[in-house]
C-alpha cells in the first residue's frame, strides 16, 4: 500500500523469514559463524537460542539459503512438539525416506540406510530443528540416538537445534549430560542495540530498493528502539505500521510524533517482556500451576493468541487508515469542485 509513495521495490518489514534481508549483528553473526563451523566439523550439535522474536529462524534459513556444497543433504523441521517415533517419522518425511512400516525399530532403519547410502555418493545428511523447545526431552535424547549412527568412524548425520529460551533449561537437566557431551558450540541471540536497530532499518530500506533519504529523523531510532526492545520482530511489526501511518498522513519524514501515537494506537501489541526478570504479584487467590507441561502448553496457547490479536488489529487499523486516507480525499476533491463551481458562478 505504502511502497509506490516511498518509492520501496517491496514491503521492507514483512514478518515472513527472508534470507535476503539477513542482518547480521554482532549477535546475531557470531550464531552464523556458530553453524557455519559446525558445518565445516560435519559432527556433534549446534544450539542456538533467544527470545521470542530475535531471528533464530532466519538465521537458519539464511544458512540453508547459502549452502553451496553439493555434499550436504539438508531438512528442516518446525513441527516439533512430538514424542520419539513421531519426531522420527517427521525426520523421515522431511528427507523423503520411505519407512514401509510404523514401528519404530523400522522407522530407525529406514533412516540408517538413507543416510548409509548418502555416505555412499559422498553426501552427508544436515537437520535443522526450529522452535527446539517445544521438544519433549525424549525427543531431543532421540536425536542424539540418530547421531549415534556412524561409518568408518563418520557421524551420518549432523543437528543444529534453534529454539527459545527454554530450550537451555532442558538441554541443562541432569539427564541431559550425554547430549551436552555432544554440543560442539551453542550461542544466545540479543535484542539489538540502538545503533543495531538502526542500522538494521536503514539495511531493510536499502534492500526494498528504498531511493529516498532521511524517511526517519536521526532521533528516531532510539524511540524505535524504546518501543520495540530492540527485538527485529517486533521492529519489523512497528515499523511497517509506521511507513502506513505515514502513507495515511501524506508525510514525507517520520518524526517523534508520529512513533508516538502509532505506539498508542497499536497499544497492546508491543507489551510483554523479553524475559522473566520483571516480576508481577499475584493475588492470594491465584491458581499455581505446577506441572511443567501445563505451564508448557499454556505459553504455546498465549504465544498463538498473541499472533492472532497482532494479525486482527494489524488489518483493521490498516482498515481504519485506508478508509480514513479515501474519506479524506473525497473532501479535497469535493472542496475542489465547490471551489470551481463557486468560480464559474463569479
């Protein structure tokens, strides 16, 4: 809607992972050097987490964009609250392996001799593992098992696990101690920084084919990083209602004021918190859930109700903004007529 009027090739803050738009952060390409070498070892797991919203399925896709050996074999999966045999299916499908059967030793079969005949043609097999935190803990043992599976002293197949937050908490039980033994390297993606965050509007700009210069005011950027928390997000979300906000209102140059009140419109959309460190009381009658998986569930359930109130509200302030912007039109153009009308009669 806003891209011919700013002069932008595409949408520049579309919330949709896009390899071409990667920035890379201090964070964010250290966790891209991360993976890169464990490429390079072909062996053992890589693990990177973060919040909500700081780019680890990009930086994933990003890898895959750039894969250039032959060699590697790669899968993603991003369904991953499953129990063993269905995270083995899963792993299966995603390589395209014919399983015959529905047994899990059949199953484990199947894949050895995909990846046995892998090795074979000089390949090896490369699976990501997105949102790694919803992974039972039975689950994430299982993908050590495959990691188990090895010729002339060769792992077959080599893991890179991405998940929230939670996911170091899992990784860090007692049980966990043979699968931590495997970790070859692990990183923790950031929010980013004042000048990250401007620099990384300035580079999503650039990448839309954005011709015009000085959009934002220079004081903007740390208002915009006030709003967001510097999550790319989150920022890609605020930013992109303000290049509408700003189509609406006919401004050439976003100012302080206009962050401000598309803030206050947006409301609701931009609270919670990065982590658990801001406490809140709880009244004496509250329920205390104790039951790590019912806590588990819960988040899942907030975490998909949130992204439907922020699609919802998104499109009917866009709504709101559209019907606005042609009302106002529609007075121009009739002041215009009457003006005309009013002249023939003079």
């Amino acid at each position: 809607m806003y891209e011919n009027y700013y002069g932008f090739k595409e949408r520049p803050f579309q919330l949709s992972p896009d390899p071409r738009f990667f920035f890379a952060s201090n964070h964010h390409q250290r966790a891209l050097s991360y993976l890169q070498y464990g490429l390079d070892q072909g062996e053992g797991f890589i693990v990177i987490t973060g919040p909500i919203g700081t780019g680890k399925t990009t930086i994933a896709r990003n890898l895959l964009n750039n894969i250039s050996d032959s060699d590697i074999v790669a899968a993603q999966l991003v369904t991953t609250k499953l129990e063993p045999l269905e995270l083995l299916e899963l792993v299966a499908a995603e390589f395209k392996i014919d399983i015959g059967g529905n047994n899990k030793a059949e199953v484990l079969q199947a894949i050895e001799q995909f990846l046995i005949g892998l090795n074979q043609q000089g390949k090896r097999a490369l699976l990501l593992v997105d949102e790694a935190q919803n992974l039972p803990a039975e689950s994430v043992e299982e993908l050590r098992m495959l990691s188990n599976f090895q010729l002339d002293n060769k792992p077959l197949i080599q893991s890179f696990l991405l998940g929230q937050e939670e996911l170091k908490g899992i990784i860090q039980a007692p049980n966990m101690e043979q699968f931590r033994q495997r970790i070859i390297a692990s990183a923790h993606l950031q929010p980013l920084s004042v000048e990250e965050v401007e620099q990384y509007i300035i580079h999503r700009l650039s990448q839309a084919g954005c011709e015009k210069e000085n959009i934002f005011n220079e004081d903007c950027f740390d208002l915009i990083h006030q709003k967001t928390q510097g999550v790319p997000r989150k920022i890609n979300i605020f930013v992109d209602r303000l290049l509408l906000f700003g189509f609406l209102e006919e401004l050439q140059e976003i100012s302080l004021d206009a962050i401000n009140e598309v803030a206050d419109e947006m409301g609701i959309e931009l609270t919670g918190s990065l982590n658990s460190q801001v406490g809140l009381s709880q009244p004496s009658n509250q329920v205390v859930v104790n039951s790590t998986e019912n806590v588990e569930n819960i988040k899942n359930v907030l975490r998909e109700v949130e992204e439907i109130l922020e699609s919802t509200i998104k499109e009917k302030i866009k709504m709101t903004r559209y019907v606005d912007k042609l009302l106002k039109q529609k007075n121009r153009q009739y002041a215009q007529a009457n003006t005309s009308i009013e002249s023939r009669d003079n």
